[in-house]
C-alpha cells in the first residue's frame, strides 16, 4: 500500500491486513515523534510518544488489541512537524 502523505519517515504496518497486533516500522529522524492510530471516521484510537535517533530504524507494535475488523490510518508526526500517514485494515 502507499503512503497517504509522505514525509520520508519510509512508514510501514505489517502484516497488512493482520488478524492481530500490526506492527508500525519507520526511519526516524530524531527527537519525538508521535504515533497515532484514526479509525475511518477520523477518530483517535491511539496515541503514543517516542524518543529517537536519527537515521535509526524504529519498530514496536500498534498497541490497541480491541480493534474490530476495518480499516485505519497510522500516522507519524515529528516535531518539526513532518507527518506521514498510512492505511492499514484489521480482519478478524
């Protein structure tokens, strides 16, 4: 799947579609970023603030395990304000 809006954060969810927990994998570029999670309708679902460091890989999982069959959108924000957003669907 494509990026919505690309920031060059190289985002990633997978397994995309996931019966589970996806996993959210992006370059970082330093400092905090903010990691959401909207279902379709544009409501927050999740929301999480990490420390990173630049060019370094990061990984970790979309921890909301509640989530119904559908589709959703992780986004990516940095504090310079550099956003990336990407579709991702749970199938249960």
């Amino acid at each position: 799947p494509e990026a919505i809006a690309g920031a060059g954060f190289d985002l990633q969810v997978y397994p995309n579609p996931s019966a589970g927990v996806p996993t959210v994998s992006f370059t970082a570029s330093g400092g905090s970023v903010t990691i959401e999670v909207y279902d379709v309708l544009g409501r927050r679902i999740v929301e999480t603030r990490s420390h990173t460091v630049p060019g370094e890989r990061w990984t970790g999982r979309i921890d909301a395990p509640d989530l119904v069959s559908g589709t959703y959108f992780v986004r990516v924000r940095n504090e310079r304000g550099d956003v990336e957003t990407r579709a991702f669907s749970i199938v249960r």
